[in-house]
C-alpha cells in the first residue's frame, strides 16, 4: 500500500508541475499577445499621424505681386506651378508682361512671383538678374548663364531645366545636383553667382 501511495504521489507530484508549466506558459503567451496588440495600435496611431505631418510640409507660402487680379500671400500644395497661382490670384491684369513669367515653373515657400506691367522689369526678369557683378542663378536666363566661367549652352540648360523642375537653388552646393557639374566648376562659379 506504502509503494502504491509512493508511485501515485510521483504521478500527482509530476501532474502538478505538468499544470504549473501550462499555467505559467499561458500566462507568458497572453502577456506577449498584449503586448503585440498594444504594439499594433500604438502602430495603427502612427500611421493615422503620419498624413498630417506630410500634410504640414506639403503647402508653401507664396507672395504675388505685380500685375495681377488679385494680388497678395497665397497659401498653396507644393506640387503646382507658378500658372496655378496666377490663377488663384485672379489670372493676369491686360497690362501684364507674361513673357517675363515662367509659368512652368515649380512653387516652393517663401516664394515671390512679381508679374511687370509691360515696359517694366520684375525681380525675376532679365534686366535684373545681375546684383553686384554676380548673376543670380535661380532668375538668370541661358545667356546671362553662360557668361559664368566653364559653363557653356549644354550646362546653362542644365542649370535651368534642373531649376524648373526642382525649384530654386537655395545653397551653393545644390548646383552639385545639375548634370555636368562638379566640385572644379563649382569652386569656379563661387565668386560669380549669388543665390539667394
């Protein structure tokens, strides 16, 4: 009988450690299935957040000026062009000089589109593209481009198309980005340009 009561206590001995481990085991698979869950919602949040901040950085401020309807700071998405906020603003008045305008042109913040009557100049029109000897870069046109040093009419249109589609040059070191030019050309061009 004693070895019966031996043998069953074993068994029941080895029962109860059996149900422990289960038991303990449930309980570390539900934490870590609630901590998955709070992972998922806590991404769920993050992901319901992100389109405001893209949203945030999306819009620039734009101020036009000039020979223009409506004119005054438009608040615009980033992605339109220089045609697009004209219109906004009300399209241009019959004294304007469009051929001043780069209506293709990509907007960016803190832009100022100044549209001349015709017979005047704008900031960004040929007549005023040179400041102190240098030429500026992000309103000069091809010819007044290709007087800088090693820049000849296939880097001058690089320069521009480069201009048109990524918007202006705000450092000296974006020039890197254009095709055909590199750090020597660059060292070059330092002391004939001015950006902005």
């Amino acid at each position: 009988m004693l070895e019966i009561l031996k043998k069953s206590s074993f068994f029941i001995a080895a029962a109860v450690v059996i149900i422990i481990f289960l038991v303990f085991t449930k309980e570390e698979e539900s934490a870590q299935l609630t901590n998955d869950i709070h992972e998922l919602k806590t991404s769920e949040n993050l992901l319901e957040q992100e389109p405001e901040t893209s949203q945030q950085g999306s819009t620039a401020i734009i101020d036009v000026k000039g020979a223009i309807v409506n004119p005054g700071v438009y608040e615009i998405e980033i992605d339109l062009r220089i045609n697009d906020v004209i219109s906004m603003a009300g399209g241009f008045t019959s004294d304007a000089d469009q051929s001043q305008v780069n209506l293709a042109q990509k907007v960016q913040d803190e832009m100022i589109i100044d549209v001349p009557k015709i017979g005047n100049v704008s900031e960004g029109s040929t007549a005023d593209n040179t400041s102190n000897g240098k030429v500026k870069i992000n309103y000069a046109t091809q010819t007044e481009i290709e007087t800088l040093s090693g820049i000849g009419p296939s880097k001058a249109q690089a320069i521009i198309q480069y201009r048109e589609e990524n918007g202006f040059f705000n450092t000296l070191e974006d020039l890197l980005q254009v095709s055909g030019i590199g750090q020597k050309t660059l060292e070059n061009l330092q002391e004939e340009i001015q950006i902005p």
